[in-house]
C-alpha cells in the first residue's frame, strides 16, 4: 500500500513568504560531526564505485582535467574548481581543423555530500562514442563544508567559464547540455535558474546605472537539453513522505545516509522553498525561460523520489516543454552504479543509449 506524494504549489519567487516543510528533526547535528561522518560515507562510496569498476566495460578514466578560479558569487569563499574532460577520438587533430563539438556538462550524484567528477565514466564514454561530443564534469564542492548554495552556484561558475572559453575547448556554446545524477540531476535543473538570476542581475544593474553595456560573458552558454537521472526535484518533502508514497521503502537509500544529506547541503529548513535546491518551487515562467525545451527524465520505480519526479515531468510537459520521461520498472535509485562486480545492469546500456539518441537529436536541431 503507498500513498500518494503531496503535491506542493510552486513558490512564485524565491522571496515569497513560505512556510519550511515540517520535519521531524530536532537538534541539528554539529557540522565537525556531519564532517566526520560525510568522509567515512565518502570513503565508503568510493569503495562501492572501485567495485563498480571491475565489470566490463570498465568506466573510462578523463582524457585530461583542467582547473580555474571562481570569480562571480559572494556566497562562499573563492576556489579553484576542476573540470573532468572526456573527449571524442582525434579530439586534438580535429580541433586544429577547425571542427567545434557540442558539449554535454554533467553533475555527479551523492547528495550533494559525496562522489567525485569522475563517477560517471561509462556514462561520459558512451556520450562521447554516440553523440561525438565533449563531455565535461565538474567538481563541484561538497556539503557539510560547503552547504547551499555553493554546489549550484560552482554549477553556473562552470557553465560560463566554459563559455566563455568555447574556442579553446573546441566546443560550441550554442550547443550545450546539461546531465546530471540525483543530487546532480537537481542541479541540471537548478543550474539554469540560477544563471537566469544571475544574468537578469547584472541585466537590471545596467539599467539602474542608465548606461550602455551588454551581458559581459560573451558567449554565453546555450543550454538546449537535459537529461536527469532520478533526480530529487522538491525537497520541500519530507523524507518521510517520500518513503511513505514509494511502493518498495525497503529499497530506498536509508536514514542514517538521507538525513546526512538533508543536514549537510540544506542546514536551514528555509532553504528548501528555494527553487534553486527544489526546482519544483520555481515559478511557472521562471521554469519556461530558464529551462531547455528538451527535457529527459530517467525515474526508478523502488525511488523515493519516482513519485515527485513524475509530477515535475507532467508540469514541465503542461508548460509545453518536449519531455521525454522513462519510469525503470523495479529498480532503486542509483541503479547504474551498483557495487557488483563481475557485470554491468543491461538497462543500464539500453538507457543510456536512448538518452544519447536524444541528446543528438537536440545538437541537430
């Protein structure tokens, strides 16, 4: 027996007057205790994904890794981030003559508390074989030590210095797509609301001064698709309203992992209306002109997060966006990044193949 998620109304702008979600947490944890106990989760998970290795085919290492500094938010302390490049055969050669590629930025999962911008090998292998692009993930910093909203706001750093380094990347800032697994997939959302914000911004700055100018990043990255992978998309929900509207809360992720999230990326209960954390929150028109046009969402029917994910998909496509959502029967989150070791999931290929189908259609458009 489940029950159906609640369904919260969108949150007009980030300033409207919301009531935080309730939850049944009490006294926070100290951020020293969450910092512990993200590096022994995070030493965990990296031993899951060394397994995750040895089926064939095995994840494809970076062809190259590249660094640069943050310079545009005030929110957290400036940085030097890493960007993870997977390039197509004869990348270099081909650049020299000229050709540009489109590029597809991916966002690992972890909630927002672990993994690396090298988890997603097979992945990135299989963009760069089917769509001929270059595939860039980003190293984003990590909660507790960095809660929201650094993780989105690294997001858009990296889009916009990619931009606006498209010709010494060999890609092209017209066609750009955001990818992105849970915690990741949220941000391949975000990512666009809060690069809208921003611009508008600097847009609004201009005009108060009455002085001629222009949007100062040129180019500016155009992002024209998203594929997202059982993505959390409303954390106005309670955990335990998601688990209680999943059909198998057995094989969710567990408390001690999902509550470790929550506290670590969202310390503030008011952070949650935010839609730059819960893109479901976003308005009606910030969703139609910040979002792409093509949308892919890829949903687990074990998944705590199917039900608010599905919701989000029937809006978008209300909206007029072209969405293309697969609900993968009888499998949990996270299921392409299993620990066993001797094969990989079928699904896992066929999925990802569609997914690439799509991302190719949307360049060649």
């Amino acid at each position: 027996m489940t029950t159906q998620v609640r369904q919260v109304n969108p949150v007009e702008s980030p300033s409207t007057s919301v009531q935080p979600p309730t939850t049944t947490r009490t006294t926070p944890h100290p951020r020293w205790l969450l910092g512990i106990e993200a590096r022994i989760w995070r030493f965990l998970g990296q031993i899951g994904l060394y397994l995750h290795t040895f089926a064939h085919p095995s994840p494809k290492p970076p062809s190259f890794i590249r660094q640069f500094p943050t310079t545009i938010f005030a929110s957290g302390e400036p940085a030097i981030l890493e960007l993870a490049f997977y390039v197509p055969k004869d990348y270099a050669l081909r650049m020299k003559e000229g050709q540009i590629y489109p590029a597809v930025v991916n966002l690992h999962g972890g909630g927002f508390t672990m993994g690396t911008a090298k988890d997603d090998g097979r992945w990135a292998a299989m963009v760069v074989n089917e769509v001929d692009a270059v595939f860039v993930s980003v190293e984003y910093r990590l909660a507790p030590q960095f809660p929201f909203p650094t993780a989105v706001e690294d997001g858009v750093e990296a889009l916009l210095h990619l931009g606006a380094n498209a010709e010494n990347f060999g890609i092209d800032p017209e066609k750009m797509a955001l990818s992105g697994f849970s915690a990741g997939g949220n941000m391949a959302f975000t990512i666009p609301l809060r690069l809208q914000t921003y611009l508008q911004s600097i847009k609004n700055e201009i005009e108060s001064k009455s002085v001629s100018g222009s949007l100062p990043t040129p180019p500016l990255p155009q992002i024209v698709s998203i594929v997202a992978w059982y993505p959390n998309v409303d954390n106005r929900l309670t955990r335990e309203e998601r688990r209680a509207a999943c059909i198998r809360p057995d094989k969710t992720l567990p408390p001690i992992l999902t509550n470790l999230f929550d506290e670590s990326y969202m310390p503030e209960l008011n952070s949650k209306m935010s839609p730059f954390v819960s893109p479901a929150a976003a308005s009606d028109e910030e969703l139609v002109t910040a979002l792409p046009n093509n949308i892919a969402m890829y949903l687990c029917e074990w998944d705590m997060l199917l039900q608010e994910g599905e919701l989000f998909a029937k809006r978008l496509k209300e909206l007029g966006k072209r969405v293309h959502c697969v609900m993968i029967k009888g499998k949990r989150h996270a299921f392409d990044k299993s620990p066993y070791p001797f094969s990989v999931d079928p699904e896992v290929k066929l999925h990802y193949a569609e997914a690439c189908g799509l991302l190719k259609d949307a360049f060649e458009k």
